[in-house]
C-alpha cells in the first residue's frame, strides 16, 4: 500500500492490488474481474507475466499494448510487466494484495497452494479471491486459443 494525501494533515493507505497473470489472451473474464476490483481497491496493476512455460500466442509486448488499449479510458489500471517471482514484484510495487479470478473448484486448488506460497515467502502478501462472473466462468485463454486455432468464433469472449 502507497500513502495518499486527503484533507487537511491526514493521510489514508491508498489500496492496491496486483492482477498477475499471461493473460495471454486477456479475455471478457479478465477484464469483469479488473472492473468488480477497482469498486474495492484504488488502484488494479494487471501484471502480465513472462512465462518461459507457455507457448505465448502474443509476445508480453503485444499482450501489454492490448491491455493499455482496453484500459485506455480506466487511469486506475496501470499496465504492467514482470519477469520472476511474483512476490518480488509485489514488493517493488508497494502493494499488498494479490487478486486472482477463481471460474471452478479446479482453480482453487493450484490457486490456493500459489497463496500459501506467496505467503510463505512474504508474510506481508494476502491474496483475494473473486469468483468469475457466470457469463465467463466457462472462458479460458487456453480455451479461446484452441478455438481459435480450429477456425471457431470467439467474438463475446476477447
């Protein structure tokens, strides 16, 4: 959390989270997840990971140009990259939570066991939890991407 002046002499936490993820590509569930947050934090930095992995459709480059396009208009969104372990970025960026998008009981598991260890090497770090909204709780971007590839439509979901 980042200090912000308010009135007078007080000062308030500013409330931050990171989004971290390939978003890879950043789908209609991303984004429902990054507006339902900034009703409760200040400030969303949507993290895009380089994830040496994956088989990354689009370069970090492109999925950060995409992503400052979609928040063009939305100046509480700050895109961003990040090479490494994901707490280490946390840290440099001040913030103290972690936000994750959660669609079945089949991302709770790896997403609960990623929490524990973020927090095991930074006990400063929580991690949040929002459940997709039912429109995309079935959309993946490995999902859009294997659509895609087949010649199927994914207009409504990226």
């Amino acid at each position: 959390m980042t200090k912000r002046k308010m009135k007078g002499d007080q000062t308030m936490m500013e409330r931050v989270a990171i989004y971290p993820g390939s978003f890879d590509p950043l789908t209609y569930g991303h984004i429902d997840i990054v507006e339902r947050a900034l009703e409760i934090f200040d400030r969303v930095i949507l993290a895009i990971a380089h994830d040496a992995e994956k088989k990354p459709l689009f370069t970090v480059q492109e999925r950060v140009e995409m992503a400052n396009l979609i928040f063009k208009d939305t100046p509480k969104v700050i895109v961003d990259s990040f090479k490494g372990l994901l707490v280490n970025y946390v840290e440099k960026t001040n913030a103290r939570v972690i936000l994750r998008g959660l669609r079945a009981t089949s991302d709770f598991e790896y997403e609960f066991h990623m929490a524990s260890m973020n927090r095991s090497l930074s006990v400063h770090l929580d991690t949040l939890f929002m459940m997709t909204s039912k429109d995309y709780f079935f959309v993946s971007s490995r999902t859009i991407k294997e659509v895609a590839k087949l010649g199927g439509t994914v207009e409504g979901l990226v």
